[in-house]
C-alpha cells in the first residue's frame, strides 16, 4: 500500500504544473538599455499570457523562444507608449506563424484623453489606420489571426478564466490615464502586477490578498514631486500594500533613470514595512512559482 501511494505521489509531483513569470522588459520610457515594461506568464514551458508590450519586448519574447502560437491572451495596463507600442510588431509577426486562433486584447476604457482598446487597434488596423493595409487581422477572415478587443471598464474585479489560468482585472487611479491592475491565479499559485498607478483608491489591495509575487511598479522615489506622485506609488506605498496584502515576494520594477541612483534608500524604506524578499528586476529575469 505505501508503495502504491508512493508511486502516486511520485506522478503528481511529476505532473505537477510548472509555473514562471518572466520579466521581459523591467524599464521604462526612457534610453535606459532596458525594455519598457513587459511580462510573460509560462505554463508547462508554454508562453500563455503576455502583459504588456513596451519597446523591446518582442525582441525579448523572440530570445525567450516564446511562441504566438500559444498565447491565451494579451492584457495592455494602459496605452502610453512605453507598455503598448510593440503590439503592431506582434501582429505582423502573427503573419508568419502558423497560429490561427483568435486572440484577446484586453484593455482599459477610453477617454477624453485616451482612446478605448477599439479605437486603438482600429487606429492602427482600420480602414483608415496607420497600418490599414493589415485591416483583415480585425475580422474573423484574417490572413493569419483575429484580434479582439476586450474592454475593461469597472473599479470592481473583473475576472477572466482561460484554459490554464484565471485574470482578475481592476481599475486604478493613474492620473489622467485609465489603467489596470491584474492578479494572475495559476492552481493555488498567484501574482499581482500592478501597473502604473499611484493606487490612491486603494483597488490593488482587493486583488492582492497573500500573493506569492507582488510586481510593483517602482517609477518614482519616496521624495519625488507632487505630479509624480499623481502617477505613480512611492516606496512606502508600496511596502504597506505588500505587508496588508501579506504577499510573499516583492519585485520592483519598472526602473528609471530617476529611482535607479534611489534604489538603496527605496529598498530600506520597504524593508522597514514589509518583511518578506524584495527584488529588483531584470530583461529576461524568470521567477518561479
């Protein structure tokens, strides 16, 4: 009998899921030497989600050895630049693979100063687009794959069930921009990505609750000016949401050439809330759940 229930333990640790997020770009807007922010959830060494697509991240998917082919979804935090400019690299790229299927953009709604994910795509897609020579990609009658807009408009959680992982969407406060935060769930594993916000409405804590990984956005110092700070989280803001949320690991990310020369200090005002590991990222950094 034990070694029967040996033998079954044995599978599922055999056939347990293997889990990893990796960092494709930990910069930001900036001629820094990094990519601007991106992330790309692997399952069972399939690439299953991409959060994100900043500049350079498609250079950093193509060195992970990543496939389209296997992507589940696409989630874009906000549409400024420096996290969503390379989706028309990954859309003509799509040309040349063998995927077929449909996929997902999902997004925040639009404004008075930023378009929804629909007028985005057909601002770059459409009939009138900047790219309306690839307009099919709109339409189920592609040449390669349709993508589809999915518009996320509610400060109250949002969730999203694939096949290998669930998405739970929410609005934060990031100025003027709307934006999202996301908790990603994988089995009985979890991450939190929290965009760029300042989280004055306090809506990453409804998602964050005993995280394995908390990807904070570290864009501004402790000390940085009033509209910064409109934007974007101090340290210590960062460090009471990992402690109230009780995550496990904290990855600061989103590094600048204004918070790089702060990092010392940064990390000393979080280690003084928050007593779990925090880490700074790096292009092509794999962390393992």
């Amino acid at each position: 009998m034990k070694f029967i229930l040996s033998l079954l333990l044995l599978s599922n640790l055999l056939l347990a899921t293997k889990i990893e997020l990796e960092i494709l770009g930990s910069g930001g807007p900036e001629l820094d030497g990094r990519a601007s922010t991106s992330y790309l959830l692997w399952i069972d060494n399939e690439a299953k989600l991409i959060v994100d697509m900043g500049s350079g991240s498609m250079l950093r998917f193509e060195q992970s050895s990543a496939k389209l082919e296997s992507l589940d979804a696409v989630v874009l935090t906000h549409l400024h630049i420096d996290h969503s400019v390379d989706l028309p690299s990954f859309v003509k790229a799509g040309f040349f693979s063998s995927r077929s299927k449909s996929l997902e953009i999902i997004a925040p709604f639009g404004n008075d100063f930023f378009p929804s994910i629909d007028e985005y795509l057909n601002s770059l897609f459409g009939s009138n687009g900047a790219y309306k020579y690839m307009q099919d990609v709109l339409s189920p009658q592609s040449d390669s794959f349709q993508i589809i807009p999915v518009e996320i408009n509610s400060k109250t959680i949002t969730s999203k069930k694939y096949e290998k992982f669930t998405l739970k969407l929410i609005s934060v406060h990031h100025g003027i921009v709307p934006a999202l935060a996301l908790r990603i769930d994988v089995g009985n594993k979890s991450i939190i990505i929290s965009g760029d916000t300042n989280n004055k409405d306090k809506n990453i804590q409804k998602i964050a609750k005993d995280a394995d990984i908390f990807i904070a956005h570290h864009a501004i110092s402790e000390h940085s000016g009033k509209f910064a700070k409109q934007l974007h989280m101090s340290p210590s803001i960062i460090a009471d949401i990992a402690r109230d949320a009780k995550v496990k690991k904290v990855v600061l990310t989103h590094r600048m050439n204004r918070t790089r020369t702060k990092e010392k200090e940064s990390l000393k005002i979080i280690k003084k809330v928050f007593k779990g590991e925090v880490i700074f990222a790096e292009d092509r950094m794999r962390l393992k759940l």
